[in-house]
C-alpha cells in the first residue's frame, strides 16, 4: 500500500539571483516561502581552489568558482524530492563555515534559493526537472551601490577599504551581469514583476510550476 507521504508530489525551486545588494533576500522573505541561502555554500577562505583577483586583492568572491555549486544543487534536489536537507552555515566575515544546519519544507510544494550564483545553476535545475522559475532581480546599479554598501558595512563582511574597492567595480560591471544572468536563463525583472510570478508558480502546484 502507497503512503500518502510517498504520493506527494516533490517541491519545485524558484532560482532568484541578481547583483550583490538588488534585494533578493528581503523579497524572497516576502514571499513567506521557505528560503535556501545560497550563500552558505562559498568555499572556505583556505580553499586553493578559490579564484583570485588579478590586482592581487585577495579572493574574488564574486566568481562563480568561488561557490560550490554541485553542493548546492545536490541541498536542491534533496529538498525537492525529500522536503528537507542540512545546509552549511556560513559567516561571511570570517569566510568560513561554522556549522549546519536543519532545512525543512514543512509540505510546501515550493521554495525560494537565493543569491548571487542562482542563475549558474538554472540549466542543472531545469534538468533534473525541479525547476519553477528563475528570475534575476534588477534596478538602478547606483540604489544597488548604496544599499550593498550600507548592508556590507553595517554587517562588518569585510574591511571597509575592500568592500568600498568591491563595491565600485561591481558598479561598473552589474549591467554585464544581468546580461549574464539572463544568458543563463534567469528572467530579468524589478521586484513586483518577481513577486507576481512567484505568486504564479505557487498557485499553479507542484506540476504545473514544473515546466518550462
């Protein structure tokens, strides 16, 4: 005999991405979704691995090859097809991971994975057939300047010198980034667009959010 947990059909993700500072989490908490932070899966700061700024800055966090996306989507997929997963927990001060913990989905058919690496993932998601939706939040590159700025300094991420460093090149660059973004297959739009078609993916159901 089929149990009732064993019928129900597994969780779809909406992959929200965006510049550093373009809202993401305070709009993914909106939703009242449960929320994967991707940003709990960058490497460690004493991973050879990580990739390094040509001006001999340090670490480029900003890369892609900075996270570990195949962790990532593995916590996804987990969630998905079980409703629940151990995540890292990272301290972005210290670049380091500093333990796990427990994500539950509590039933709900959907769920938000956010950050800066989302859209990387997008074509991996789709794939495994759990994809939703994949969005990219964008807006005035200088409001983006300003509010990371505010966020990163008043959260002590990093030295203030860096993050200014930081956040000036990343002003530079946030159109190319959209662009990329959406190459990747995220859909570039402003926060009420997001939120109307995440209001979308969750009142269409399981299946029916599952398609692309």
């Amino acid at each position: 005999m089929t149990s009732h947990a064993s019928a129900r059909p597994p969780a779809r993700v909406v992959l929200l991405t965006g510049p550093s500072g373009s809202g993401k989490t305070s709009l993914a908490a909106l939703t009242g979704l449960p929320v994967l932070n991707l940003d709990d899966f960058y490497k460690e700061g004493t991973d050879p691995s990580l990739p390094q700024l040509p001006d001999g800055g340090g670490a480029d966090w900003d890369s892609p090859l900075s996270w570990d996306a195949a962790a990532a989507v593995a916590a996804i997929e987990e969630l998905c097809r079980t409703g629940r997963t151990e995540v890292p927990v990272y301290d972005i001060a210290a670049s380091a991971r500093t333990g796990a913990a427990a994500l539950a989905l509590d039933g709900a058919p959907l769920f938000i994975a956010e950050g800066i690496f989302a859209a990387d993932i997008v074509a991996r998601c789709r794939a495994a057939g759990v994809l939703a939706d994949a969005l990219c939040l964008r807006g005035r590159p200088t409001t983006t300047f300003r509010r990371r700025l505010v966020r990163d300094l008043r959260e002590g991420r990093k030295p203030a010198g860096y993050l200014v460093r930081r956040g000036l090149r990343l002003l530079r660059g946030e159109r190319t980034l959209v662009a990329r973004h959406t190459a990747l297959g995220a859909h570039p739009c402003a926060k009420p667009e997001a939120l109307a078609r995440i209001a979308a993916a969750r009142a269409a159901g399981p299946v029916a959010a599952g398609r692309s």
